[in-house]
C-alpha cells in the first residue's frame, strides 16, 4: 500500500516510468528511524527520483519548514549512498525528468531488474 495519494505529477511520472519499462520501487522507505520515503525508488542501482509539485503555488516543498525538512532528508541519503534525481511539473510533462532517471539508472555500475535487458542490448550492440 502507498503512504499517501498520489498527486497528478507522481501519476504522469509514473505513466512515463511505466510505459518505458523503468517503473521499479514506488513509495520506497530508506531510513528506519524517520517516515522518509523516496516517491521513486531503483535500490539495485540506488537511485531515487523525488517529485518536487507545488514549487510555484506555495506547496509543501516550497514552505521555509518544508524546505528544511527535504534538505534534512536529501544530505541523509546522500551520507547513505543514494542519487537523487529531483524533478519538477515542468520536466515530468517535456520529458527531460524521464531522460535523467533513465541515465542515472542505466549508468548504474550496480544490478537494475527495470534496466538489466538493454544494458544487455546495449552491450551485444558494441561487441557486434
């Protein structure tokens, strides 16, 4: 079950994950002693992508308390490992947040269940 309902941006992100066969871990909680979670998740590869809604209308994200609590939970996966992708409305709907979460997850030097068929692809392409 997923913490909370998803906004329309996190639904059209997921669409776009979906339909290029990228979608992986939703809701994902990273730190045992907080409720921290990333909206997107690829813990084989350890990326996350966050989406960053309401930054021009006064959403949480863009609140001084909401802003400080995301910079708290952002240097905290940092320390454990973690890229994070951040991604707004703006880049959800030209495509330029699905072309960063597909370089970070295909670049990963580490094992990625969504991605592991075109890394394959891709590596029969070069010794061809």
């Amino acid at each position: 079950n997923m913490a909370h309902k998803r906004s329309p941006l996190e639904l059209a992100l997921r669409r776009q994950l979906e339909l290029h066969g990228l979608l992986d871990t939703e809701e994902l909680k990273f730190k045992d002693d907080r409720k921290w979670r990333f909206d997107f998740a690829w813990p084989g590869a350890k990326v996350a992508c966050e989406v960053q809604g309401g930054l021009f209308m006064g959403g949480r994200h863009a609140r001084p308390r909401g802003v400080l609590n995301d910079f708290e939970k952002f240097s905290e996966a940092a320390i454990d490992g973690w890229r994070l992708i951040l991604v707004t409305g703006v880049e959800i709907n030209n495509g330029t947040a699905l072309d960063r979460i597909k370089r970070a997850v295909e670049g990963a030097d580490t094992y990625c269940k969504a991605c592991d068929r075109k890394r394959v692809k891709r590596k029969k392409a070069d010794n061809g």
